[in-house]
C-alpha cells in the first residue's frame, strides 16, 4: 500500500503519551502531521480519513480504560477504511482493557486497526512510577515496532488485505473507577491562564486560574506539569505515601508489548 502521510492522533494532558506518538511516528518513513485534541477547546474536533492514509491513536490509560475524554474525542473521527496503529499508554502498573476498547473503538469509526502496542510512560500521578520514560530503550524498542508497521502495510496491496490482531483485554470492560488528586493553585499562581486553556475537562476558570472545579476535575495533572511557576500541586503528604506503595507494588519495569 502507498501511504499518502500519517496523522497522530492524541489525547497526553501531562505529555507522556505525546512523547510515545512522536517516537514511534518520527521511525515512520512517511509525512507526518499531529493532531492534538487534548485542550478542552478541541473536544468537538471533528476529522476525517482516507484510505491512503494511516492514522496512530495514542491515549493514556486511566484505571485500566481508555482515559474517558479521550474516548469522548476520538468519536468525532473518521475512517474510511483507513488503516489505524493503536497505541495504549500507560504508568507501568497495568493497561488491562485498554487497547481491546481502544482497537474497538477504532473499527466502529471506520478504521482498520491492524497494529496496536501497549507502551509505558511516566505515572502522570505517582511520578516515581516509570521516572524519565519513555527512555532510550523505549524509543529504540518503538523504533523496531515502526518498522515491523511499515513492512506489513508495504507488503498490503489495499487495506482489505490487512489483518487485524488479537490484543488483550475480556469484555465487559472493566468499570472504570479513576481515582486521583484535585490539583489546587497555590498563592504564586500568576494567572497566566495556561492551566485553564490545556485543561481537557474544562476544569480551571479562564476567567479565573485560581479556582478549579473538582467535580470536573479527571485528576490528569496537566495543569501541574504545564505550570511555569510551579504553582499547582496536590495534597503531597497523601501522594507520597501512595506514591511509596506504586513504587514497591509497580516498580519492575515493564517493556513494550506490540501485536501485530
Ligand atoms: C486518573 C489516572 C488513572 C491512571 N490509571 C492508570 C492505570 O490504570 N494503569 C497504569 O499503568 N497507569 C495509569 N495511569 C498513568 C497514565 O496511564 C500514564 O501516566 C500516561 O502516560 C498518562 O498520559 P499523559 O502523560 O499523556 O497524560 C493513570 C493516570 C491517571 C491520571
């Protein structure tokens, strides 16, 4: 099959799941393009693709699930037979369900997903988790995967001829149970409204960054990593003392998973 460019699709509020799209479509051999949905203001963004096009879905898994705004977005796109390379982005403990949602959700808008991958970032929340990831190892390991993607769609003659994968996961999903911190703004805040502008859930007041609305709140902690003061945190007592468990319970490290 000739691919015309290849587009990232992706939803990374604290960066690790952009960091994973752009490793993994930088060792493409076509053009490529990002698309971005992660501010609350691209929550509408609606697309749509050709057949001589590929498309990587990037999401990060929330409590074994697709991040539910992710999920939210990714409905406004559309395929058109349009071969997808699914990737599901997680903290190192686990991404259960995650990719078999994610490969669905795929098909049901039109796309094939004949590639999908399971990669580890950084736990957006417990920041010990996976610390500095993705790494060398993972971009090489990335690398690799990219390179097995562009040999199976060369040998494709159209996308009726590419097969689609098993990924792990069992229905019914999991019931998602996300459980996190509020992030809050700290008296250094200098409003510069950068929080409430990425925020996806539309959270954080534009008129005013100092108040966020936890009922909103997906606990995501964009608003913590965009902060160019570091004026935004979470309670740390609490998060240090879960973070120490993470750390124990999930600390070995886990390496890429492709299916192919
Ligand atoms: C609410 C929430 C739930 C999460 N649940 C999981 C999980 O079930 N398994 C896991 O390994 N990581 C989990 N993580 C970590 C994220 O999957 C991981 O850090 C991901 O890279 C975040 O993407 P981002 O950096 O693009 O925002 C969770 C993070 C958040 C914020």
């Amino acid at each position: 099959m000739n691919i015309s460019k290849v587009t990232a699709v992706f939803f990374s509020p604290a960066g690790g799941t952009k960091k994973v799209a752009r490793a993994f479509v930088s060792a493409l051999p076509y053009l490529a393009e990002d698309l971005d949905l992660t501010p609350f203001a691209k929550r509408l963004e609606s697309r749509s693709f050709g057949g001589d096009e590929l498309v990587v879905f990037a999401v990060p898994v929330y409590a074994g699930r697709i991040a539910p705004l992710a999920a939210e977005r990714l409905v406004h796109m559309r395929g058109s037979r349009t071969p997808v390379v699914c990737l599901a982005v997680y903290g190192n403990r686990a991404y259960e369900d995650a990719l078999l949602e994610l490969t669905a959700l795929a098909r049901q808008k039109g796309f094939v997903p004949f590639a999908a991958a399971a990669a580890v970032t950084q736990h957006s929340i417990m920041g010990r988790v996976a610390a500095g990831r993705p790494d060398g190892q993972d971009k090489e390991n990335l690398s690799f995967f990219a390179r097995r993607v562009s040999t199976k769609l060369a040998e494709a003659q159209n996308p009726q001829d590419l097969t689609v994968p098993c990924v792990p996961g069992s229905l019914p999903y999991k019931p998602y149970k996300a459980v996190g911190f509020v992030p809050f703004a700290l008296s250094s805040c200098i409003r510069c409204g950068r929080c409430a502008a990425l925020c996806p859930a539309g959270a954080i007041s534009l008129a005013d960054p100092r108040q966020t609305d936890a009922a909103r709140c997906t606990f995501c902690m964009g608003c913590v990593r965009i902060c160019p003061v570091g004026a935004r945190e979470v309670d740390k007592e609490k998060l240090h003392s879960a973070e120490a468990i993470f750390v124990q319970k999930f600390g070995a490290r886990r390496e890429l998973e492709f299916f192919l």
